[in-house]
C-alpha cells in the first residue's frame, strides 16, 4: 500500500496545465490509480487528481459518499482520465468546497449544476455520462486542477472563504445567486 504525499497550494505543480494520457493502461498508471486511490482513502477526501501527488497528468479519482446524495446510494470510486466537462444549461449553484492540497480551509464556490463528462476510464474505455450536483461539483473541482487552478480563485465573496473550524463555529450563510 502506497501513500503518496499531497502537494499543498504554492507548489508549481499545482498551478501548470497537465498533459493528456496516451494509454491509461500502462502499469504506471494502473500503479498510479492504485497509489491515488489509498491515498484518498487515507487522506478523507472525496476527490484527487493526479497533480496533487506530483504527477502532472490528466487523471482525477473521485466518488460520492451515500451522506452526499439524494437518492442516498453514493457512488463508487472512480478514474478518468482526460476528463472533459461540458456544462449543461446555465444553472449554477453555491456550494462550500475543499481542498487536500489547502488543507484546513473551505470555501463556496459557484459551479455548474449539470455536466457531461467524457474521458477514458481506467480501462481506456471511453466515459460519456451526465453528472449533477455534488458529482458535478466535484468533477469540476477536480478537473479545475488538470488547468492549474485551485478552488480560492474561483471563490467570488471572500466572506465565505475560511478556516473550516471557524466556519463550523459561525456558519456563514450563502446565498444563491
Ligand atoms: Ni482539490
């Protein structure tokens, strides 16, 4: 079992665009996918892409816990590799988000409500599926890192950009908008 270490906010990996994968097969990948998959694990995270643990290329591992949906099945633990997302409709929503590479903060961020995803699964078979909501939310996180970029620059009120622990203290409400 591997556990790779997490890259923080202010290391350049974190902010260069990502290479595409040729072959998500290869045994480094396949080796990559399982480092990745016992690292969120351990970390506690729902989401983790592949810059996070210093390999800068277009891969996210991500899953949705039970508590996190309405239907309240979840949705297991998945790899995609050169993830592309296409917002569907104009609706976006507020949600509080964080980050295993900023860790101990959280802030809202506005993301579309609904995406198709296509990519390459770890298989290298092709991915086509519609996400909504918090598997939304958290793909458009996790791709936002395959870019370079990091949820506080997508935070629009500084209000609601915190020290998890305050933030659970004083609530601070969002609005919709
Ligand atoms: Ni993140």
């Amino acid at each position: 079992m591997t556990i790779l270490k997490i890259a923080r906010m202010g290391h350049p990996v974190l902010r260069a665009p990502a290479d595409a994968v040729a072959d998500p097969t290869t045994p480094d990948l396949r080796r990559l996918v399982r480092a990745m998959t016992t690292t969120l694990e351990d970390a506690g995270g729902v989401g983790l892409a592949a810059p996070q643990v210093h390999e800068p290329v277009r891969l996210f591992l991500f899953f949705v816990p039970p508590a996190r949906d309405p239907a309240g099945g979840g949705r297991g633990l998945m790899a995609v590799f050169n993830p592309v997302l296409t917002p569907l409709g104009d609706e976006r929503v507020l949600g509080w988000e964080g980050c295993l590479s900023v860790p101990g903060l959280r802030g809202a961020v506005a993301r579309h409500k609904t995406v198709r995803m296509t990519g390459l699964d770890g298989e290298g078979a092709p991915v086509d599926e519609v996400l909504s909501g918090f598997a939304a939310r958290v793909a458009q996180h996790e791709a936002d890192h395959l870019d370079g970029v990091l949820y506080p620059a997508r935070v629009e009120d500084f209000r609601a950009f915190g020290y998890s622990e305050e933030l659970e203290r004083y609530p601070y409400p969002l609005t919709q908008g």
